[in-house]
C-alpha cells in the first residue's frame, strides 16, 4: 500500500526517475570501519527518518551567514535543479557515515574540488564587505556548525535523545568538520552550543533579501504533488523547532491559527512516521556498511554463534539437520541456469517466498528478508548470507538467522554437476525453534520446512529444465 509513496520519496532524494541506489550498496567494498563504528552516535542519528527534518534545519541555518548564503545563491543552481543538490549531499552524508576511509576521504575531496570556484564577495551581518571562499575554513565551521546543529536537534525532537549522548555525537561529528578543512569544530553538544551564540554576538547572522529568496524557495520547493502536502507540514514542523531569533531573521513565525499555536511538531513527527513506514528501516546505504563490517569481522548479528556450520561435516549436534540431494537436470548449461537462479535469489522467488534482498545478487554479507503467509499472518525470516560456494562442479551459498527468524540456524543451497552431466540441488540445513512458541508451533513449523524444500526442487527443475 505504501509502494507508491515509496517510489516517489526514493525519486526525490535520488534526483532519479528510475531509482537504482548503486553507489550506496557499493558502500560494502573497502578494508575497514570507516570512521565511525556501527555503534555510534553517528549512525543513530544519521539513520530513521529524523534526518529528513535535518535537512530543512541545516538549509534554513546555514542561510543565516551572509557568506555561506552568497556562496549558494551565486554559484549554485538549487533553484532550477534542487533536487540534484540536495542528492549530492546525501550521497556526501551517507559516504562519510557509512563508508571506509578511503571512500569518505573520497567524498570530501569530491566536495572540496566542487567548492574551489566558489568564491566572491558579500556583505557581513556588520555591513562590511568581505570575501568569501567556500573552502575557507572560517565559513566551511558555519557550515559543519550549522549541520550538526540541526541533525543533532532533530533527532532529540523527533525521535527522542541520542543513547550514547548528545556529546557523543558532537564529539564524534567533529571528525567530518577536520576533513572539510574545520580547524577546530566544538566536541561537546556545550561547545556547540556556545559557538553559535558566538556568531549570534558578533552580529555575523543576519537576513535580508537573500534570506527571504532562499525562505520562499524553501517553503514552496517544486516537488512531486505527493510528497508536497506532506513536506508542508514538515516545514511548519521544523520551523517550530527552531529558535526564535533565528526564526526573526528567517522572517519566519511560529504555526498558529491566529493566536493559538498549531501542534506542528505532532504534524511533523506523523509525516516522518509515515515516511518511515514508505521506506526501509535501514537504507541502502547502511546495510551495504553492515556486509562490509561483516565480512571484515567487525560485526556479527547471527542468532547463532557457529557461522558455516552447514559446510562441516558433521553439522554441529542440538539442531535438527536436513540434507537432501535432488536431481534436476543434466548438462553444463543446466548447472549455469540452476546456479544462476541460486545467486540471483530466482530459486527462492520460485519457490513461492517473498524475497526481499538488499543486493540483487548473492554477496557475502547479503541481508535477505523472506516471507511466509499471507497477509497478518506473514511471518518474516530475515538472514545474512555466511558463506559463498564457489568450487569446481559445485556452486551457491549459505544463509544464517537473524533476530526476528522463527528459526535459529544455517541452511546452504548449491548447484551441483557431477561428472556424468547430472545436475543436483543440494539442500543442507542445521536448525531450531528461536523461542518457546515456535516450539509449540513446531509441527507446522516444520510441515512449512518440508513443504518449502519441496518448493525448491520444483524451482530447481524449472530452472534447469530448460536446458
């Protein structure tokens, strides 16, 4: 029901017509973390749906510096393509978050590049008149300021405090202010506090002209009339956050039906609940970090702790073991199809499951969600891929449970050719009830195992078949 408003809300944040998010599932290459663990405050409150209400914060404070704001307003082309820009940031964001070093150094050398013909002159909140350079550390610290200031904000209103604290963040975030040429960003959420005011001291904000322009364009941005009405009411939403002298000089009031104030914040945190219903929990791009850290060793979210236990032999004792061997063809051209179909997820989508991954082909580390039943009564089963069979004659891989799988376990699927040109799937499964209803459940439970194996077969045949 949500697919729709899914599709139109990965257009706009994509500036794609048809979406593809091929450079954030290439996040899964690299040697190691990247700068920030995947328990960080970073990713908390870079990921969920807060971050959609960060960018119209850190859009409308950033455009209080009169510098910042000339640099957007002369050498940007937000007007005519905004939504281009805006995807160029995220792509920068989600680099730095979820990528290794190399790919977030990456990113903020892209960025620096882009900025080297940004510069001009403009005239302070003082009324001087100075020069401004995009990559000039003075205005790339407004800059980090304002964006840290507004990420951090929005997700302590509208999805609640940062666990690990909001110092942590600050602290954590200062690392991408250094790599954008910040001589010293605060680390503490009191120094960041403290170097806003500053600018607000020195009479270095300020509104004007521009400020309005910009305000205009922010408040009626062309987007999709889908994603419009909903947008509206984000704007309010975050227009309330914000404070008040900063709302005087955005010309900008609080939402209010003359002289009572709207419940704008409510209205906010309903469009982020219902874009989070539209959209995944986690994005392409931390689960493309997540098979990263995965096959480096650095994370292991199983819900068992022997990983490639169905490439043993013997499978470890205490679960139930399923081994079977099928003959579904015969040929080399049979064995590629079957194969294939493993690797692309195609024997599991035959077989009747919904299949839901977040690579459309096997890799190491791949998060698949399957899907039995129907309707209320679908039961999801996520796993991660553990192991890749890639030897002579033989070709496939192997899953593992994740939290929420009605089993704990392994189970391997591969193609096999043997030397006389007959084609098998083989099935080898080590597995148990997660909890104590599972374990009630457990001769439905395991009536849908056999039926599912049989399903597999059909699928295998179907694939090879052909050939």
């Amino acid at each position: 029901m949500f697919e729709p408003l899914r599709h139109k809300l990965q257009q706009t944040f994509s500036a794609q017509e048809h979406y593809d998010p091929v450079w954030e599932r290439e996040l899964d290459r690299g040697d190691d973390a990247g700068y920030f663990p995947h328990d960080s405050a970073v990713w908390v409150v870079h990921g969920g749906m807060s971050p959609i209400a960060a960018g119209i914060r850190a859009l409308l404070t950033q455009a209080l510096h009169p510098g910042a704001l000339a640099g957007v307003a002369e050498h940007s082309d937000y007007q005519s393509d905004p939504l281009a820009r805006l995807a160029g940031t995220i792509r920068w964001i989600f680099t730095l978050t979820y990528g290794d070093t190399t790919a977030a150094n990456a990113a903020c050398a892209w960025v620096a590049r882009r900025h080297e013909p940004v510069t001009g002159r403009y005239v302070s909140g003082t009324g001087a008149e100075r020069d401004y350079a995009a990559n000039d550390p003075g205005l790339a610290e407004w800059v980090h300021i304002a964006f840290a200031d507004a990420f951090l904000r929005s997700h302590e209103i509208f999805s609640g405090p940062v666990p690990q604290g909001a110092d942590a963040y600050v602290r954590e975030w200062a690392k991408a202010g250094e790599l954008m040429g910040v001589a010293n960003p605060p680390r503490s959420d009191a120094e960041l506090k403290a170097a806003i005011a500053g600018y607000e001291s020195r009479g270095e904000l300020a509104g004007g002209p521009r400020v309005e322009q910009v305000v205009s364009f922010l408040k009626n941005p062309p987007l999709d009339p889908a994603v419009l009405p909903g947008y509206k009411l984000l704007f309010a939403a975050v227009v309330d956050t914000l404070p008040e002298n900063h709302r005087k000089l955005l010309g900008l009031q609080r939402p209010a039906l003359g002289p009572v104030p709207l419940p704008a914040r409510l209205g906010g945190r309903a469009v982020l609940g219902v874009a989070g219903l539209a959209l995944a929990k986690r994005g392409p791009a931390e689960l493309a970090a997540r098979r990263r850290l995965f096959r480096l060793g650095l994370l292991s979210d199983l819900s068992y702790p022997e990983a490639g236990m169905t490439g043993r032999d013997p499978m470890p004792e205490g679960y139930r073991h399923l081994r079977l061997r099928e003959r579904v063809g015969s040929g080399q051209a049979a064995f590629d199809a079957l194969a294939e179909g493993i690797l692309n997820w195609s024997l599991h989508g035959r077989s009747g499951l919904r299949t839901r991954p977040d690579t459309p082909r096997v890799k190491l580390g791949s998060r698949v969600e399957l899907g039995f039943g129907v309707g209320p009564a679908r039961i999801k089963a996520p796993c991660r891929v553990v192991r890749l069979i890639d030897e002579p004659g033989r070709s496939g891989f192997a899953y593992g449970t994740l939290a929420g799988h009605p089993e704990t376990g392994e189970e391997s699927f591969s193609a096999v050719l043997e030397k006389d040109g007959s084609v098998y799937l083989e099935i080898k499964a080590a597995s148990r009830h997660s909890n104590r209803f599972y374990t009630m459940a457990a001769p439905v439970a395991e009536a849908a195992q056999r039926l599912a194996t049989r399903r597999y077969v059909a699928a295998a045949r179907e694939l090879a078949g052909g050939h």
